[in-house]
C-alpha cells in the first residue's frame, strides 16, 4: 500500500513517483560523487553533466529547434511577467496581451509597470474567464514588440489548443506554465515559451525559458538586472550566481521520464484519455456546474462546482477524508479544481469520478 494520497493540487502538484525515488538517493549521494545533489559545486564537474543533460533531454523531448535556447531562469513565472517588458518593450513601443484569465492578467499587469504602452488585444474578464476569443475578436498591435497569451488558465480550466493570430511579423510569447510538454509544441509559430516548473516540471521557483535566437538578439538589456537579462542568461549558461541547481536537476530527470514514457504524443494521449472521464461524467450529471464552456476546456485543469457553496465545502471536507486531496478551487472563483498534470495518475480520476457519482447520489 502507498503511503501517498491523489494529489490535486494545482502546483506545487504530483511528480512522477519514480523520479521522486531517483532524487531520494540523489540527495544522499549523487551518482557515486560522495555527495548531495544539493552539495555539489554550480562550477563542478558533476553540475556541468547535470545541465547538460537536461538541456539535451529538453531538447529531445520537446524537438526544440536549433536556433533556440533552453534556459532556466529564477523567480518563477512571475518573474518573467517583467523580464519580457524588460527586455523586448521601451518608451514608444507597444505590447499586446491576451487577457484570458487571473494569470494572463497579471502578466499584463506587471508589463504596465515598465515604460511602453501595453494594450490589452481581449479580455475575458467580464464572461468571468469562462471561454477563450476567437482570432477575429483580437485587437491586435501593427509592430507590436510581442504578443504575450497563456495557453492554459490553471484557474478556469481553458486552454488554447492554437496558437492565437498576432498582427503580421509581431513574435509571440506562450505562458505554458501549467501545460508545458503536456504536448507537443510547434515551434514554428512561436518565439519564446516559458513555464514555471512547479506543475508539470519540477520544483517552484524556477521557470524553464525556451526562446528563439533572432528574438533573444532583439533584446535591450542595457538598464535591466542581469538576473533578468535573457542574453545574460544565454550567454552565461543559466549560471550568471548560483542557480537553483536542484531545481535544474530535477527538471533534468523529468525529462528523462517523459522519454521514458514516450515522450510528448504518448503523453498528450495519456492525459486526453485520463481527464475524458471526469468530463463526461460532468457532460452528463445534472449536478456538476462545469467553469469552461466544452470546446475550450483544459486537459490540466477541471474546474467545476456543486448547486451551492455549501455543498462545495461538503465535498472538499469528504473527498478528503477519501485520499483525494487538494480539490478546492482558486479562491477567486470558488468550486473545485482537478489538477491532473503529466505525472497524476489515471486511477486517481478514477477514483475522484467514483467518488463525485457517490456524492451527486447522497445530496443531489
Ligand atoms: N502563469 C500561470 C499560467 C500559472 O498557473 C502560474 C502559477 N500558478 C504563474 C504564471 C505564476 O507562476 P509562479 O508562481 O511560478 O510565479
């Protein structure tokens, strides 16, 4: 019997099990050095090995171009909400931002602290983030220095499926913080992605940065910190200080279970097949209140909720006591939020569908 629980949380969130188990031992000697992965020089020979590594198996896992660079950057997501209007917007430039939810919000937020002027392309706020725009409703920049969209909104359950339309030429910037190699990427469209590890990576506090060489090459980093710096950052091998090397690391060894797994197309159907349950037994209770309309729901996130609050709590409080933990929703929308990320198990839906039949049963 496992002594672990279905974890739901929306992130920090469940890693896979046997990666947990690598890093055990890794902690206590890493690969017969006699030291910690913890304890190891960011300059040492086994850190190098480490990096490169995981920068290879990046790279493999996602068929990341060529022309692009893997960097692993500190401060989270968060944190790169003000590296990009720090390195690509300035006094007489122009931003556009998808405003598809709390964090997407927040990334256009931060870019109105800095000079340049942010428009805001569409904003789902007043349908309370439940859908995603059609290009046609974007009010796109002509030279905009980039448009920036979240591809999935870990609070509400949407997610793009496309890349949405820029203005001709403009670069696009994905947010891919809770779907990152949930799938795969077509690169083509893109210029820059970054991802907070703490969903579908790794640990908090460190965001993985895939960008594109002709879009690095177009940064201005003359009056920015060098920890923010995107060429700083290229050119100093994600090691300008000491870096969150366990974060690297275990980044590093998620990757390899993603290969192992079969990489990204095996995992995409994985995750499709695992969350269908759970959806179609929501499409079919009375009961349920699903947050996202059908055609633009998350593969990640299920929000959804009961007739009322109290039912809510009444579900959080037994569903519990039953292993299945960490269901409650955002509090800026209340319900519940199933986050089900690469490493979640197929069983705990199974188990959540079980218990929400048995729960529909008793209070409906
Ligand atoms: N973007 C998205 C889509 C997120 O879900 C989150 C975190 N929940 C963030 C950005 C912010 O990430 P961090 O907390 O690492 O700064």
């Amino acid at each position: 019997m496992s002594d672990r629980c279905y974890n739901f949380s929306a992130g920090p969130a469940a890693l896979p099990e046997p990666v947990l188990k690598q890093a055990q031992k890794d902690l206590w000697n890493f690969d017969g050095s006699g030291m910690g992965v913890c304890e190891l020089s960011h300059r040492g020979k086994e850190y190098d090995r480490i990096l490169e590594e995981a920068i290879a198996d990046c790279r493999e896992v996602g068929n990341v171009p060529d022309d692009w660079h893997v960097l692993f950057m500190q401060g989270g997501a968060t944190m790169q909400f003000a590296c990009m209007p720090a390195n690509f917007s300035g006094e007489g430039k122009t931003t556009d931002y998808i405003d598809t939810g709390e964090w997407a919000r927040k990334a256009m937020e931060e870019a109105q602290r800095f000079p340049g002027t942010v428009n805001c392309a569409f904003s789902g706020q007043g349908e309370n983030y439940n859908r995603l725009p059609k290009d046609s409703e974007l009010k796109t920049t002509e030279g905009a220095a980039y448009l920036q969209f979240c591809s999935n909104n870990t609070i509400m359950g949407t997610e793009f499926k496309r890349v949405p339309k820029a203005a001709a030429g403009v670069p696009i910037i994905r947010d891919a913080s809770s779907d990152m190699y949930s799938r795969p990427i077509d690169f083509s469209e893109l210029d820059m992605i970054y991802a907070s590890a703490q969903k579908n990576l790794g640990p908090s506090g460190c965001a993985l940065v895939l960008i594109k060489d002709s879009f690095l090459q177009k940064s201005d980093d003359k009056h920015i910190a060098t920890m923010m710096s995107y060429k700083v950052m290229q050119k100093k091998e994600s090691r300008p200080n000491t870096p969150n090397t366990f974060a690297v690391y275990l980044m590093g060894q998620v990757f390899k279970w993603i290969k192992a797994e079969g990489g990204l197309k095996a995992i995409e159907k994985y995750n499709e097949e695992k969350i269908a349950p759970l959806y179609d037994f929501i499409d079919g209770s009375d009961f349920f209140i699903p947050h996202a309309v059908t055609e633009d729901r998350s593969i990640m996130n299920a929000s959804f909720r009961t007739p009322n609050e109290e039912l809510d709590k009444l579900f959080i409080k037994q569903a519990e006591a039953k292993g299945l933990k960490t269901l409650a929703g955002h509090r800026s929308i209340g319900g519940m939020r199933a986050s089900v990320y690469n490493a979640f198990p197929a069983k705990g839906i199974t188990a959540l569908v079980d218990f929400m039949k048995q729960f529909e049963h008793e209070n409906a």
